[in-house]
C-alpha cells in the first residue's frame, strides 16, 4: 500500500514537546482535530497561512523557527525517509503510473479539478493517485480510463509507452525535489539557493510578508520595549514596503481606558509623530537600540508647550514625557 507522502517536514512536535504541550492542548488551542494535527507534526498535511500562523503563537516560536534546516537532526530522517517512500512507490509502479496519468491529463487539457469529476472521484484521491500516494483499485481503473477517451488497456499502454520514452523523468523528479524544501527559504543545501516555488518557501515568504513583531509588552508603570522579532503578529493592515511597522501591548490601566485591555498598537518607526498624533515615546534612541537592549516606552499624545517643546502627554496620570523617540500610531487593534 502506498504511503502519505512527506510535503510539509517541520519542527512542531519538537517544538510543543519543548513547551511541555500535549497534542491534544495544540489541537484545542489551534481549533484543529487531533488527527489533523498529528499529521500536520508528521509533514503529510498541508498547512495555511493562518493556520501556521496561529500554531506560531500558540507555541511562542519564530515563523523560521517551524521550518527545519540542514543542521536539524530531523532534516536527515526526512530526507531519508522521502527517498524511501520514493523508491518504494516507484517500484510499485504508482509513481509511474500517476506521472503517466497526469502526462495524459496535461495534454487533454484538462484540470485535475475537471480529470477527477470526469472519472467520479473525489479531487482528494485523484491527486492522490497522481503523485503516486495511492493504490487505484479494479472498479476504478475503467472509468478512469474511460474519462480521456481510453480503455483500461490503452490506458496502461500509454503510460508504459511515456515511461519508455523518458516522457516522466521531469514529472517523477519534481517529487524528489521536495527534499530541498526542508530548509528555511533562503537557506542553501548543496549549492542551491531553495528560495523558490517550492511550498515551503512560499508558504514561509507569504506568511512572513504579513507579520510584525511586538516590540513592547506592559512593565510597572510603563512599555519594556525590545527589539526583537521573537513575538510576532498577524498585521491588520498591509505592510509590505513598510518595514517600520511594529507592534505594542498597552499599559491600558496608565492610559485611563483610552485604549482598551487586549489591544495591540501599530506604530511605524519610519513615520515621525506630529503635535496631534498618539505615538509611541521611547525614552532612548530607536536607531541606537540592539536586540538586547530594553527601553522604556509609553503611549502618549504628543504636544507642545508655551515654549514650543514637543512632548507626550499621558492621558492618566496628566504628566509630560520627553523622549528622543516618538513613532506615530497607525493603528489599535482589538486582539
């Protein structure tokens, strides 16, 4: 019997496993089954945007931290085990027999979303059939056959005729090419740079394109503000292009309800804040900041005085504060 093939390989298991987290805690938290996780830690599903985003945050990780490099004790095992399965599938014949059928298929011109209707299967077991996942059984064959003008004779003739021809090679080894997206996109193994189409990359890039790290989380009476992109949330708005924008959770209890609890605010450290404008105030240099520096922050208005002088005004307790970095707020978001 054929096996599920490994299309996603990922450190989540070892990452929960670290947090001291049950696979069925990760389920419950994630809105996901139990199964639908087991196979999602396995690599055998597929998993979305949001998806791997909320995962991210319910385990407290970096979006790079889920993809395995090939520095990863983990990284050998799938590469090993997908050259197995490989070569076990190939010599069943599936993979042949389903590179053949989507050779056939690409030059009906037809989608696999129609190639499945037509032979009465689900889009799930056609794929499935296709990339060599799974048996085709006798009361299938025909009408499979049948659905591109062929008996079930011509039909394996065809494909036998492609495989003699070399006609499949491209299409068997764009499986084999998976192995490359065990890496974090961008990330080489043996010399070939795997920022590309493969799942992973996209995946990583798509996701990664719509987060922005909190920099800052409530400390006493004020922000602890940190550079570091250890947190990070799905941004409200777009934000590519905007490399500036971060993120904070206010002190809501310093700021008298004018911002409610379990609220995030988006700042952008490119945009200056102007008399008027709420901002983040950083009582140090932004720029001069480093990942292992803490700073303290507050959320304020900013104004002037009779002199001229900017600062922020907090809006409880009424206090000023003078700060050499104020970003200005672009957006407050209930979490």
């Amino acid at each position: 019997m054929a096996q599920e093939e490994i299309i996603f390989p990922n450190n989540i298991r070892n990452i929960r496993l670290a947090n001291g987290m049950k696979m069925t805690e990760l389920a419950r938290q994630a809105n996901l089954s139990l199964s639908a996780v087991s196979k999602i830690e396995k690599g055998v599903r597929r998993l979305n945007q949001k998806q791997l985003l909320n995962i991210c945050n319910i385990l407290g990780c970096k979006l790079s931290d889920i993809f395995i490099k090939e520095s990863d004790d983990v990284a050998g095992q799938w590469q090993s085990e997908i050259k197995r399965r490989l070569t076990d599938n190939e010599n069943s014949g599936l993979k042949i027999f389903g590179s053949g059928l989507r050779k056939i298929r690409q030059q009906s011109g037809k989608t696999i979303a129609q190639a499945a209707a037509d032979a009465g299967m689900t889009l799930s077991v056609y794929h499935k059939i296709e990339v060599g996942q799974r048996e085709i059984y006798e009361n299938e064959i025909e009408p499979l056959a049948q659905s591109f003008g062929y008996t079930t004779e011509t039909l394996l003739d065809k494909v036998a005729e492609l495989y003699k021809a070399g006609e499949l090679n491209k299409q068997i080894n764009k499986v084999k090419e998976r192995v490359k997206s065990v890496l974090v996109p961008g990330n080489p193994l043996s010399g070939i740079d795997v920022h590309s189409s493969l799942y992973g990359a996209k995946l990583y890039d798509s996701a990664r394109k719509k987060l922005v790290p909190v920099f800052g989380v409530p400390s006493g009476k004020s922000i602890a503000f940190k550079k570091s992109d250890k947190t990070m949330i799905v941004a409200p708005m777009p934000v590519e292009g905007h490399k500036g924008v971060y993120a904070v959770v206010p002190n809501s209890k310093r700021l008298g309800g004018f911002i409610p609890e379990k609220a995030y605010v988006f700042a952008d450290s490119e945009t200056p804040a102007e008399v008027g404008d709420l901002a983040v105030c950083i009582d140090t240099d932004f720029d001069t900041l480093d990942s292992a520096d803490v700073a303290n922050a507050q959320i304020a208005i900013v104004r002037t005085d009779a002199r001229g002088k900017v600062y922020g005004q907090v809006a409880t307790p009424d206090e000023k504060i003078v700060a050499p970095t104020m970003h200005k707020v672009v957006m407050i978001v209930m979490e």
